[in-house]
C-alpha cells in the first residue's frame, strides 16, 4: 500500500489535504475507507450494535452498525501493542502524520515529549488533550525487550480521536474527573 495522506484532527471532523469530513456524518465512515481502506480485518461486538474495522493502512474505525455511523477514529503507530481489541492482535503502522491542536505526531513518540503538549492530562499510560467537541487519547507503552519484558521509556503506539458526546475510552472515571 502506498503512504497514506496526513491527517488533521479538527472539533468538528477532519482534513485529508483540502478535503473536509465531517466525522459524525453520514458517509464519513465510507469516505475513510475509500482514502484509506481496504478494509484488513472487521469485528462485530455482540449484542451492542457497534464493529470496528482495521484498514489496511493502520487505521480503526469504531461505528454503530447501523446507520454505519463513525463513534471514534484509531491510528496506530506500533504493530504489536496498539490495537486496543484482541481480534486485531497485529496490525499494520499508520506511517503518515497526524495534526491536532498545532501539534504533529507520527509514532512513535515518547511519553515526555507528548506531557510537554499544552492542556493534557496523563494517567498511567494515557494522556489526554480536550478541545472543544474533539478529545485526543494518546495511549502510550513500553517496548518489550527480547524476552518479552517491558523496559524503556514509554513511547506512543495509538492516537484515540472522539467527537462529541461519545462515550470516552480510557481509565475508569474518565468522565467524572474531566466533569469534576
């Protein structure tokens, strides 16, 4: 698959070069994975009415079956650690750029640098910036070493980006405390 074009993440959707999309439209869904489909792997959840898709090219989408309604965009940096579902236990890299708030990432970042971003919050693991309608989860991890034990610093593996009144991911409390 070729490169796939940067992202940047607005409150109200997001540009791929000139195009705007808006995220909690209809066809959102659909105009992510014509840019940046195919679709590699799907899961349904039971029972809840929502699937993830993984893409080819390192992105997940999680959406409400139907009306195929997007509820949050994933963009992994790191093959191994940052799919957040055990169907997806590998998946591939996103190796373009991602934009939000003046700032750049593209994975894989360490932890440091990403605390020194103005507003975020970090709690074990997971830092996270709110601006306005878009709440950005920076979910970062250790490497693991050749016997597989975590050693290093920590370095980002997975960019979580939610838009308005989506139920947030991350620790629990995560809504109280940004409330309280």
């Amino acid at each position: 698959m070729t490169k796939p074009p940067d992202i940047e993440l607005l409150g109200n959707g997001i540009r791929v070069g000139d195009e705007h999309i808006d995220t909690l439209a209809p066809g959102a869904a659909q105009r992510l994975r014509e840019l940046f489909g195919p679709i590699a792997s799907s899961y349904v959840f039971p029972g809840v009415g929502r699937a993830a898709q993984l893409l080819a090219s390192g992105l997940i989408l999680l959406l409400e079956e139907e009306p195929d309604a997007m509820k949050s965009l994933m963009v992994c940096f790191d093959a191994e650690d940052a799919s957040p579902y055990p169907a997806f236990s590998e998946v591939p890299i996103f190796t373009a750029a991602i934009e939000f708030g003046g700032q750049r990432v593209g994975g894989p970042e360490l932890e440091s640098s990403l605390l020194r971003i103005p507003g975020v919050s970090s709690i074990a693991g997971l830092v996270r910036l709110e601006m306005g309608e878009l709440s950005v989860g920076l979910h970062t991890k250790k490497r693991r070493g050749r016997f597989g034990k975590r050693t290093g610093a920590r370095r980002l593996v997975l960019l979580d980006a939610e838009w308005g009144g989506v139920k947030q991911l991350g620790f629990p409390g995560a809504q109280a405390a940004r409330k309280g």
